[in-house]
C-alpha cells in the first residue's frame, strides 16, 4: 500500500487516539473490503451540514440568490470522535446493541490508499450568535486546507467531540465516474494495521462477542478485541471505597 499524506489540523495530534461507533454491518463491510467508505457530505443527516448553502449571496439588484457550492457537492466524508467508551455514542449508534467501536491513531490516516486533496479536521461548533466568528476561524487556519464550513457544526452536536476525514472528489475526476451524483466512495485501507482495538457494545450478548471475537482472530485482527466494561459492576474494584457502620449513642 503507497502512503499518502492527509492534512491535519493543528489542533489534531499525530498520535492523538480517534474512535468511531459502527454498525455490525458497517464493520464487516471494512474488513471484508477492506475500506473506509465515505459519504458525500449533501447525503449526511443533518440538514444543517455546511451552511454556507443556505446563505444566500446578494445580487446587484439587492436579490438574494442561493448557490451550490461545487466544493461541497464533490467532497465525502467520515466522522471519527474522540469519545473512548462513550454511553451517549453508543445509544447513539448501537441501537441494536452489536455496534462496534473502532480504534485508530491520527497518523493512521496517512496510510489509506489513493489520498488525494483529503483533510483531517477537529470539527469546530458554533451557534447562531457566533457563526461568522467561526467561520472567520476555521477560514483563517491553513491547516484545515478546504474542509471551510464542512468543519462546523451546531452545538447540539458537541457531546460528539468530532473530527472528520474528508476528501474531495474533483482530485479523482479522471478515475472516478460522476463525482457529482456517485454517493459513496471506498478508500483502501489494511485492516490489521489501521485498526487498535476492537470494542462491542457494552449491552451485547455474550455469544455475540465471542462470534466476534472468533471472526477477527479469522481475520488476523490481532489488536485488543473486547466488550465494553462500561456497564461493568466492578465499583469497589475499582474505587476501593468501603462503607462502615458505627454505634452512635
């Protein structure tokens, strides 16, 4: 596999841990592909995704018109969060209780194959009031190199604690087809060394982590594989703390 190089924003470190909660079908899809499969950012749920589409520019005439921005309508992308272990994430992205939490490391990213015109963003959060601020932020700061609005979003989404991968499609337009309208886009990775640590879901049936445990072995997933010990009813174990009863007169 060649190595590319991604920008990452300076407020990312190279060795910094990045996670991300998926689906059991999302992760057998990245083994057995053996890819990272990005969406086109316009398809992602959040109607709010990079709002500068919905500002509308004013004409001469004082009309306001809303425009496409071809940046927007050509990038994909994949979010990853520093959030370890995280009950919100999982509620979030488990609903069956067998999703899965991937490990990797920052500088990993530089290892996916084919990248081109890719950014690495911590995501920046903003509210109504201080938007323009924000956006002046994130457009002052070289290292986010073209992720502009697509590296915002609103605070109700902070509890997330998000960076996102994404990659603009105009770098490919002589390899891949339709970089306008294709939705999805698999980059080549090495699962075995892009990978950490595995986590399942800390509500999972026992039998499902064993199976799983079992497929990634069959798959020389060799990293740390386990359950989640975050619902785990090991407090003293781990505080030491005792409680003791006194005679009061």
């Amino acid at each position: 596999m060649n190595k590319h190089k991604v920008m990452i924003s300076n407020n990312i470190k190279e060795n910094d841990h990045l996670f991300r909660y998926i689906s059991l079908a999302q992760f057998i899809s990245l083994i057995e592909n053996r890819k990272l499969f990005l969406r086109k950012i316009k398809l992602w749920d959040d109607p709010w995704e990079a709002p500068d589409d919905q500002i509308p520019i004013i004409r001469e005439d004082g009309k306001p018109i809303k425009t496409e921005s071809l940046i927007v309508a050509s990038t994909v992308g994949q979010c990853w969060t520093y959030e370890k272990n995280s009950d919100a994430m999982w509620r979030i992205y488990s609903n069956d209780k067998q999703g899965i939490m991937i490990e990797t490391i920052a500088s990993n990213f530089e290892l996916i194959d084919n990248l081109r015109q890719a950014s690495l963003s911590k995501v920046v959060y903003y509210n109504k009031s201080n938007f323009i601020d924000k956006r002046r932020e994130v457009a002052n700061n070289l290292s986010y190199k073209f992720a502009g609005d697509m590296a915002l979003k609103r605070d109700a989404f902070k509890h997330e604690n998000e960076v996102r991968l994404l990659v603009c499609l105009q770098a490919y337009e002589n390899e891949i087809e339709n970089i306008w309208d294709i939705p999805v886009v698999g980059f080549t990775i090495e699962p075995e060394i892009f990978i950490k640590s595995i986590t399942f879901d800390p509500r999972a049936d026992e039998w499902f982590v064993e199976t799983m445990k079992k497929y990634c072995r069959s798959k020389k997933l060799n990293c740390p594989t386990e359950k989640s010990a975050l619902y785990k009813k090991d407090f003293y174990e781990t505080t030491n703390i005792v409680r003791k009863y006194e005679v009061v007169t």
